[in-house]
C-alpha cells in the first residue's frame, strides 16, 4: 500500500477519528454515524486496539485450535454474526483489507477509530482529531506530517479557539463531513491514479478545487473512465477517454456477438494468461 505524498486510491470515503486515550473518538464517531445514517448511508466502522495480547478469540476453543493450525478463520455462528480472523497482519496493509471488506459489504463510507501512524500521511482520508486539552493539538498535528482534510474537536469544552466543541457546535462536524463527501464524489470519477497531467500532484487536489468551482472534471485526461480498468500483472494501466471508450465498445461488440449472452450487461471481466 502506498502511504506517501501521493496517497492511495480509494473507492468509498473513509474518515479516521484520531487522538489519546479517552479523548471521545467513541462518542465521535457515534455522533457521525448517527448523521450518516440518517442520510441513508450505510456505514463500516473499523478500530485499532493498542492491546498488544489482545484477542477475540478465546484459548481452547475450536476457533482458536484452527488458526492456530491454519493462520486464518472464518466463522459463522448460529446467532448470524461473521467473523474473520487473521494472523500476523502488518498494520501499514489494514486500509487495503478495508478496501476489500468495504467493496464485499458495500458500504458507502468507512469510520476508523485510531490508526493515526498509518492514515495521518494518506491526504484522500479525512481526519477528526479529538483534543483534550491544548497541548494535544501541538503533539497530534503540528509534530506530524498530517496531510488531507483535518479538523479538531473536543468533547470536554471550548479547549481552543480552532477547536469544534461537541456537542454545542456539531453542525460544524457534520459540515466538514459533508463538504468532504462532496469532494469525494467528485475524486471517483477521475482517474483516481494521481499521475500529475491535470497539473495537480493528487487527484483529491483536482477534486477540491473543482468543488470550489474553480477547475473543471475535463481537467482530468481519465475522467468518467474509471469502468475501464486495464491491468498487466498488478500494474493499472491509465486509459484516456478515447482509449477507454475505443476499448469498452470493442469488448461489448464482441461479447453481445456471442451466443446465451445477457441481454443486459453490467459487467464484463476477461483475464488473460500469457503464462501458466
């Protein structure tokens, strides 16, 4: 995964809801999902617990015996909750599991509670920090290399003056969420490879700037081709508008010259190996 200045390539929105211990991340992101919800989005939430022995799983039980024998489980209990465990998982590969788990779920945005060292870098994630007192906004932001969207807020008081305080000024939140889910609407419908030809370093700068109303979604040389994916090996190749749509009619001729094909199309996979 790439946490440099150039970011990663997300498909659904995620906003992580950073600070110390008993700081309110937990009332935050309750506050958010609440207004998420209400909006009609369905909503992922995802937390690190700094418990280096910490597990869900209980010694003894199968469960347990089998990822000790197997590395991974896979469980499904009568009382409809599914779970999956895995072992050894580097925390830097965490966002591209909750890309996965957010695509297979289909949820429309992602609430991560902590995980700072590992998003603070990443400028397509939006941060909330929460602040206890002013000392926190020094050593949360101004000590990091913070990057994206940011707001701070508090749930013991005013402790700032650039500090929102919930749940007095909660409007404040929800208008920083929903601005940043604007933006993002716009950024999944450019290329989303951050390649630089817009003259913008990153596709979420292109996105924001457009959202102000000062560039427009043509800048892009991929926009509206993202249902074109053309992959060698596990590298994407970027496809401008004529190629993707030179491509995309090639396939569907092809396809819709075949026989017992949908008369509906929706999606269209080929893979082919050059190798065995």
């Amino acid at each position: 995964m790439r946490t440099t200045s150039r970011g990663v390539r997300l498909s659904v929105p995620i906003i992580a809801v950073l600070g110390h211990k008993n700081s309110g991340k937990t009332t935050v992101i309750r506050v958010l999902c609440s207004h998420l919800r209400s909006k009609g989005l369905k909503v992922l939430a995802a937390k690190h617990i700094a418990h280096k022995e910490f597990t869900i799983d209980t010694p003894g039980k199968d469960t347990y015996v089998l990822r000790g024998c197997c590395g991974s489980v896979l469980y499904y209990a009568d009382s409809k909750e599914l779970g999956i465990v895995l072992n050894n998982v580097d925390r830097n590969s965490v966002i591209d599991i909750i890309k996965v788990a957010a695509r297979l779920l289909d949820v429309d945005i992602v609430l991560i509670e902590g995980f700072s060292k590992t998003v603070i870098g990443i400028p397509e994630i939006a941060k909330v920090i929460c602040i206890k007192d002013p000392n926190d906004i020094k050593q949360l932001l101004s000590e990091q290399d913070v990057k994206g969207p940011v707001l701070a807020c508090s749930i013991s008081g005013k402790v700032a003056e650039n500090v929102v305080s919930i749940p007095e000024d909660v409007d404040l939140l929800f208008r920083y969420v929903d601005g940043y889910l604007r933006i993002f609407n716009i950024y999944k419908k450019l290329g989303g490879l951050n390649c630089g030809k817009c003259g913008y370093r990153r596709c979420v700068d292109l996105a924001h700037s457009i959202n102000l109303g000062k560039d427009s979604p043509t800048r892009c040389v991929f926009y509206n081709t993202r249902g074109i994916k053309l992959t060698v090996g596990s590298v994407e190749i970027p496809l401008n508008r004529f190629v993707a749509n030179l491509l995309r009619n090639l396939v569907v001729a092809f396809v819709r010259s075949l026989k017992d094909v949908p008369e509906q199309l929706d999606n269209i996979t080929i893979e082919v190996r050059l190798r065995e």
